[in-house]
C-alpha cells in the first residue's frame, strides 16, 4: 500500500492500520491463501485495498480514519469480519429524524421535533436529493455498513443512514421526500444539528423498538411449549436438560415453538440436541444438509492461529479430555505445518479448488418424526453465526418459519480479532474453512411478523392464532 508522507497525523495512522488489518486478513483468513481458491474472496481483498488508496487522501480527522477502517471492514461482506473503535467519538450531526426498516420499506421511526417542524414519525422515505431511497440507502450502507443484499442487515443500519459520523467519502443529503400513511408526498429540508451519542440513544430505541431476547428455558403457552433459547453458549445446557426433562409433554404438544430472538450464536450442537429430543435421531440425521464428498474443516497456518489454538488448548486441559485431544492434534499438525510452510491444517485437498456440490435443498422425504405438534421456529434480524444453523436445522425439520429475516454467514468459521497498531481500534479474521459447506442464511420468514418483537406476549397470542 503506497501513500504519499504527509504531516497529517490521521493519515498516517489510517495507513499503517489499513496496512495491518489487511496483512491479518491476507496472512490469516483462509479465503486469502490461493490454493483454497476462492476468487470472490480475492477480489474482495483486491477491491479493500482500492478503496484505501482512494480514500486515504481524505483522511484528516479520527472521524474519517473511523470511516476509512469500517469502509475496509465493510469490503468482506461477513459480519464476521468487523473493526470496533476503542475511542468513542462522542458527536453526531442529524436531522432530528431517525430512521427503521419496517416490511421492506424506510420509515421515520423516530423524531425530534425543533423550529415547528411537523410530526413526520410513520412516513416512508421515497428519495432523498433526488436518488431513490432504496438505491440511496443501499450504496450507502453497502460501502461502510453492511451487506446490502441481505435483508436484516438492511434493518440493522436504518438508523445510520440519516446521521452525520463525520464521515468525508458520503455527502449529506439536504432534502428528502416522503409519504404520509395516507398515500401524500410532501419534500421536507433536513436541518442539520449536532447531538451527543448518549443522547441519540432514545431515539433509536424508540425507531427500532426495544429488541430483547428469547430468555432461556422451557415454559408452557396457549398452543403447547414455548423453547426459549437466546443463545448457542453459556446456559445452552441447561434448555437441553429441560428440554429432555419435558420430552413426553414436548412430543405430544399441538405446538412447540424455538425461540431464537436474540441469539447471535455458539455451539450448534445444543440445537442438534434439542431436535433430537424433539422428532428422534432418525428424522435429525436424515435433515442434516447432505455434503459432497470434499469437506472436512481446514485452519489457515500463521502464527497468530497457532497462538490463538495453543491458548485454546491449554483451557481445555482442566475440564474436557476429548477436546483437549483435538485441540493437542491440531496444534501439533499447525506447528509442523509451519516448519513445512503449509497452509493449512491438516493438509488441504486437491478437491478443495473445486465448485461444492452440495445440495441445499434435496427435497427428500423425512421419516415420520416422533413429535405429533407443529413445530415453529422463531427468528429475528440477530440470529447469526451457528444460531444459523440451528435455523437451518430446525427449517429442514418442516418448522414454519415466523419472526423476521436472519442475518448470513459463510463458511468461514473462528473469528479472532488484534489490536491495530495505533491502540484506538481493532480488526478481526477468520481462521478455519469449512468445506462441503455453503452459506447459511439468510433465511426470510413464511410468515412475517410487523409487531413489537420484545412483546413476548402478544408474539405468543398471534401465533396461537396461526393455522
């Protein structure tokens, strides 16, 4: 990465955690090494590095050395892959409007009211200085945010999209159009004014609803049972167990509902689990994605890996003897990987450069399964990682689909992140492929839902009444 030397200190910052971030990327994350060839995955990084050195030049202020670094992070397209401030800039410019994601369309969710400006809270934004909204809003959140193809990422970043953050590579929109509910279009000058993060706060809250999670554990409701499992980690177990502990009541249910709001991932096997116990071991292992005869996980060899497993390996070594064993092989093929500079561990397969062709969706008939109720899987825009998975599982069991649209992940898998060299901000990669595998997600909902989804109860009573 060439740069011109320049007394502007952001620049400089900007460029050697650019140029660290990308050797993370590049040394690190298997989609980076060629031999796995990945050509999306190459060009992404080609594509990063392009857009550094375009904006590098405006780079001036740590308000645009943020953007610059979420723009990089942006480029890979995997929420996996993300670069987290450790300062706080603690100022926004808005225009008093902050804006929600509601049935695929951009809503004013939340306003402050200054100068007699008028109730616009519920109006949809058609076009903003004469773009149209969704092309506006998509580009926008495409290049700093998010994956703009992908529904719940769309969602997650609505509130951005009306704020200032000082970001130089976006100009602000003065004008906007919008639809009142009744079908009215008027254009609205946006008045630009600076407002503390903590106080923007309630605003968003308030445009997006307040999103809890499912909880945890087992409870009756109206139609049958009600699994609440808000994440694939710590607690996990103890659904299981009551999950097993309920299994006859569980089984002869009308209705049994997986509660995944909030849940961001861990360890899918707990979901397996609760399947099992659910429609029996047959149904489970005749769902279960078929792969094609390349597949097997793969770690990237770097030093930085092989820290990241030998820490991993020494926490093992108390409480689990079979994953300490794993770990302890893993390790030592890594080590060995690194004195033969290879790039993977174990060795990757020659078949590995070829297309998948795993089937997503076979069609085949399931063995009767051993619950006689309906099976309902519920979602919000949170559910990632290995809560994709479990969805997917789940979805493949016949579960109706209700809730919001999930997020998506690739197959590549362990995340670790590094402090960049400046101290202020970090950078994450992944470690492992796993090949066979596709993406998960994102999954849309068969049935929609446009209600409060922290309100568990009335969530509960609508769908009581689904047929």
């Amino acid at each position: 990465m060439e740069a011109e030397e320049s007394g502007n200190p952001w620049q400089l910052i900007a460029r050697e955690d650019a140029r660290a971030a990308l050797e993370l990327i590049e040394s690190n994350h298997p989609g980076a090494d060629p031999s796995l060839g990945d050509a999306r995955f190459l060009e992404r990084i080609r594509i990063a590095r392009a857009n550094v050195e375009q904006r590098l030049t405006k780079v001036d202020s740590y308000p645009a050395y943020n953007a610059l670094m979420s723009g990089l992070a942006a480029d890979f397209g995997d929420g996996h892959i993300w670069s987290t401030a450790l300062v706080e800039y603690k100022f926004r410019a808005w225009t008093g409007i902050i804006l929600s994601r509601r049935g695929g369309a951009w809503i004013v969710g939340a306003q402050e009211q200054h100068d007699g400006e008028r109730d616009i809270v519920g109006f949809r934004l058609v076009s903003c200085d004469g773009a149209d909204v969704d092309a506006w809003a998509r580009e926008r959140i495409g290049l700093f945010k998010g994956n703009p193809e992908v529904e719940s990422q769309l969602a997650q970043n609505a509130a951005w999209l009306l704020l200032r953050d000082g970001n130089p590579f976006l100009t602000r929109p003065e004008s906007c159009v919008l639809e009142s509910p009744q079908g009215v279009r008027e254009q609205v000058d946006l008045n630009w004014r600076q407002i503390q993060v903590a106080d923007l706060e309630p605003f968003i809250v308030r445009a997006e609803g307040k999103r809890t999670g499912a909880g945890m554990g087992v409870e009756k409701f109206d139609r049958g049972y009600w699994i609440k499992l808000e994440t694939l980690g710590a607690g996990a177990a103890e659904v299981v167990a009551e999950v097993d502990k309920h299994q006859k009541e569980l089984r002869t249910a009308p209705m049994v509902v997986l509660d995944l709001r909030g849940n961001g991932g861990g360890d899918s096997s707990y979901a397996s689990a609760i399947a099992t116990t659910l429609v029996g071991a047959e149904t489970v292992a005749a769902a279960a994605r078929p792969a094609d005869d390349c597949r097997g996980a793969f770690w990237r060899v770097s030093p930085g890996n092989l820290e990241m497993l030998r820490g991993w390996r020494d926490r093992l070594a108390r409480d689990d003897a079979k994953s300490f064993s794993y770990v302890s092989d893993l390790v030592q093929d890594m080590e060995a990987a690194l004195i033969e500079s290879r790039a993977f561990a174990p060795a990757l397969p020659s078949c590995a450069r070829e297309p998948s062709t795993e089937i997503i969706a076979d069609g085949h008939k399931l063995p009767s399964p051993e619950m006689l109720g309906r099976l309902v899987l519920l979602t919000d825009r949170s559910c990632f990682s290995s809560c994709l998975i479990a969805a997917d599982l789940f979805l493949r069991l016949g579960a109706l689909h209700v809730g919001e649209a999930t997020d998506v992940s690739t197959r590549y898998m362990e995340v670790r992140q590094e402090v960049l060299p400046s101290g202020i901000r970090t950078f994450s990669t992944l470690q492992k492929v796993a090949l066979g595998l596709e993406d998960y997600g994102p999954f849309e909902p068969e049935v929609n839902y446009s209600g409060d989804l922290a309100d568990t109860e009335k969530i509960q009573g609508w769908i009581s009444q689904l047929q």
